[in-house]
C-alpha cells in the first residue's frame, strides 16, 4: 500500500495550489477517501472527503466555499484544488481512506503547503 502526495509549496495569502495523491495496492475505488492536514503543534484533521463514486462531497467548515476534492478511479489519484488559501491553511497535506482503520498504517510522507506573504 502506497499513498504519495504531491503538489504542495508556498504561496501567498489568496492564491491557489491542487494537490494531488496516487494510491496503490489497494481497491481504491471501493473506498470512501480524503484530504487530512496537520499544522505544527496541532492534532491531524480531516479537511475534505468524498465517496467512492465520486460523489457525497464534505468539507470542514474552514474550508468549504474554497477548497474542492476529486477523484478519479481510473487513474488511482484524488485531488484537493484550494482557493483564496489563507495563511492558517498551512500545513503538511495527506490523502488516506476515511476513516483511516486499517490505512492507518499505511500514511505517505505528505505535501507542505505554506501560506505565507
């Protein structure tokens, strides 16, 4: 099992980054699978959501009206697009099933993504 997250970076108050997560050896498309993010000195938080079909979005009240998941099952990969990214959007990025359960050991390295002027 594999999750690799990539796409991450600095960028200044207002811009936009998309984040993308390619899984492997797993059944992705059978999987509920999400976007979680851990700021220093912060527990992990799980930010966007969706089903395996690609729809039944949800999004943390943070994020919502900004930040838009997606998935393609095809290809293994889900993608976070964030918008109009504020600086208390910074944090290391993560991809894994929701709820994590048995991917728990399995989390990739993560994507930075620093809001900063």
């Amino acid at each position: 099992v594999q999750l690799v997250e990539s796409g991450g970076g600095l960028v200044q108050p207002g811009g936009s980054l998309r984040l993308s997560c390619a899984a492997s050896g797993f059944a992705f498309s059978l999987y509920r699978i999400g976007w979680y993010r851990q700021a220093p000195g912060k527990e992990r938080e799980l930010v966007a959501h969706l089903g395996s079909a690609g729809t039944s979005t949800n999004y943390a009240d943070s994020v919502k009206g900004r930040f838009t998941i997606s998935r393609d099952n095809a290809k293994n990969t889900v993608t976070l697009q964030m918008n109009s990214l504020k600086p208390e959007d910074t944090a290391v990025y993560y991809c894994n099933t929701v709820p994590p359960g048995w991917a728990r050991s399995y989390w990739g390295q993560g994507t930075q993504v620093t809001v900063s002027s």
